[in-house]
C-alpha cells in the first residue's frame, strides 16, 4: 500500500507551492496554505486580545516592531518560525496544539466529535499532577493494543496467571 493511499492523500495545487502537493482532507477540505495562514492569523490575535496584551507589548516582548508581529495577525507576508512560535507560547501561555488544532482539528480524529474529544482528553492530561499521569500512562499502556504492557497483560490472562 501506497503512502498515498495509507495516509488518504490527495494531490493538489497550491498557489503558494511551485509543484503539486498531496494533502489529506479535514472537516471543511483541503485548505490552502493561505487560508491556514488566516487561521492562524485569526487565532493569534483573537487570543493576544482574550489575554489583555496590546500588539504593541507583545511585539516588544517578542523583540518585534509592532508592524512586523502585525504581519503575523494579518496573515500578509511573514510566517511565523517555529522558534517564535515556541517564544509566543512561552509569553502568551498557550500550546503549539492549541493553534495548531484551530487550523487543522481534522489531524485529532476521524470526525469533529473525535478530534474535540482527543483534544479535551489532552487538556484534561496536562493538568493532572505528575504522579496521577504516570499512574494513567501505566494503565493506558496495559489497555492499548500493540503496546508491550498490553501483550504481556494478556498473554498472562491466557495462560490462566
């Protein structure tokens, strides 16, 4: 089986790309590197406004002009490195999932209802103290086919342990 096929890619064009792309379909299709590009353009400064910070603090603390972090909330000629991106996080407090799931929910699951879920299992993960999350990563891994805590679970079930 193709890696094609396995990954249900499609071929496209792309005005941003010189040659055609393969792209799997999300909820809405296939978007654009444009139309991402206003996703999360759109994301960053509807959550810059819900924290309070003024374009002119957060580019300062980013060590950008104002006109340049700009760029990033308009979607027009600049893209966001992923170093930045890693800097917003650490001054805005969100997650790269967080961006990235408004752009692209369709990469957490088969159906919307499956994406929501993975994502707010995820969230619901992150705030569990340390101790909790190593216990539910035991259990998760005696529950989840193919991992070796599973196997050697039920191999001893079988043989009657």
């Amino acid at each position: 089986m193709s890696l094609i096929s396995a990954r249900g890619l499609v071929e496209m064009t792309d005005p941003e790309f010189d040659r055609p792309v393969f792209r799997q379909s999300g909820f809405d299709g296939i978007l654009t590197a444009k139309e991402m590009d206003e996703r999360i353009s759109a994301w960053l400064k509807k959550t810059r406004e819900a924290k309070g910070i003024s374009r002119a603090d957060l580019a300062h603390l980013l060590g950008l002009s104002v006109s340049v972090y700009g760029r990033y909330e308009r979607g027009s000629e600049a893209r966001m490195s992923i170093p930045r991106l890693i800097h917003l996080c650490e001054i805005m407090g969100f997650m790269p999932l967080d961006m990235i799931f408004d752009t692209a929910p369709h990469l957490w699951g088969k159906t919307p209802e499956e994406a929501e879920d993975r994502l707010t299992l995820t969230k619901l993960i992150d705030r569990l103290p340390h101790d909790t999350m190593r216990d539910l990563i035991r259990l998760l891994k005696r529950m989840t086919p193919g991992e070796p805590a599973a196997e050697a679970v039920a191999t001893s079930m079988s043989e009657g342990r």
